[in-house]
C-alpha cells in the first residue's frame, strides 16, 4: 500500500552542489509531476510525463531536468543547487487523461544555503 | 492562461461553524474542478471534485457545486471538527492540457478550535 515515495524527506544543499529527488510509484500510473510548493503560492508544476520516455516541461522547469526510463520511476535532479530552489518537492502520478485524481507522496523539503 | 482565485487564509472558526471557502477560476472551454487536502507534514489528497456545469462534488461532509455562470466553486461544511483543519487547494484541469495537468489556488489555511 506504498503509493507515491519520495525520498529523502529532507535535505540541506550547499549552493553550486548537485543532487537528484527520487520518485516512485507502485500504481501502474502512467503519469507523473513534480512539483514545487512555496509558502502562500500553491503548488507550481516542473515537469510532467505521460509514459515512460516521455516528458515535458511545466511552469518552472528552469534549474531542474528529469527523466523517465521505466513506469515506476520519475526522478528530478537540480544540476547547480542555488537559494531560489528552497522549498518542498511534490512528486504526484495519476493513472491517465480525463478527470483522475492525483496522487502525491508525503514531499521533500530542500534546504540551499 | 489558466488561474484559480481562492480566498486568503487563515480562516479561523469553532468546532461545529459553517465553512465556506470561495473559489473561482479563469479556463478556456469547460475545466474539470478539483479540492485538495492537506494535512500537516503530508501530500495532498483529492477531497471531491466536479466535471461539468452544475455537478456537485462531496466527501467527508464537504460539498461544492461547479457554477459556470458565475466561474466558481465554493468548498462548503456544515459542521467542521479539528480534525479539518489543514491547507484547502482548488485546482483545475481543461482540454487545452488534455486534461493531463493542473493549475493549483495558493491553498487556504483552516484552523478550528475546539
């Protein structure tokens, strides 16, 4: 009954470092997002994909690239770390177009100092 | 482009108030509309949703009916509890994205004392 993992939960950054926020899903869903939220600004989408091989950008990809080799998996990696990519990272999946729910995982909060 | 306007937070009430949470929206064509929860420390869940004119979304004992007329969709609550209080998130989805994406409200904060 795992749903939507994302790992780590936490994570302090050095500015320039690089890292990469896993995401993973165990509902066979065929899309997936990343998003980021900021306090009293919603959620902002990054990136999204349809299927495995397939991406595409969203509202605030600047900083950020993706991949999606398998269903399963939908990792983010920031290449060069600044402050402006302080916030908490939401990776979500849902099974398809039309009115399906999303589902998201629990979030990682990303600290650059 | 697309937006969702909800009302600033927090809103601040007693255990058994009414609730109501003002939403609005700006789309192209006729958006599917969407209320997320979440709870401190967590993702966000779906709470209920709508898909055309007048369809009235409910879970949990929250209700919103989508009201193109007047481009909104307001969260309402007869009763709220404690255990309500979290961030409340509009959102919506339209053709022009396949549907495949959404465009989230800044959230609304609720809190409820016993």
């Amino acid at each position: 009954n795992a749903g939507v993992t994302q790992t780590p939960k936490f994570r302090i950054l050095k500015i320039g470092q690089s890292m990469t926020l896993q995401c993973t899903q165990d509902m066979n869903h065929n899309y997936m997002y990343w998003y980021r939220q900021d306090p009293g600004m919603g959620l902002k989408l990054i990136y999204y994909s349809v299927g495995a091989g397939i991406t595409d950008k969203g509202e605030v990809p600047n900083g950020y690239n993706v991949s999606r080799s398998t269903t399963e998996d939908f990792p983010l990696r920031l290449e060069l770390a600044a402050p402006s990519q302080t916030s908490v990272y939401f990776c979500a999946s849902s099974p398809g177009q039309g009115n399906q729910p999303q589902h998201f995982g629990d979030g990682t909060r990303l600290s650059i100092l | 482009g697309n937006s969702v306007t909800q009302m600033e937070g927090p809103v601040t009430l007693s255990e058994e108030a009414f609730l109501t949470i003002n939403c609005t929206y700006t789309a192209t064509g006729y958006p599917s509309l969407f209320w997320y929860v979440q709870y401190p420390g967590e993702g966000l869940q779906l709470l209920l949703k709508a898909t055309k004119a007048d369809d009235k979304g409910s879970n949990k004992g929250f209700e919103a009916t989508y009201r193109k007329e007047t481009t909104s969709f307001h969260l309402e609550k007869g009763s709220v509890q404690v255990s309500d209080s979290a961030v409340y998130f509009c959102a919506l989805s339209d053709r022009n994205s396949g549907y495949s994406t959404l465009t989230f409200g800044k959230g609304t904060m609720l809190l409820v004392s016993p």
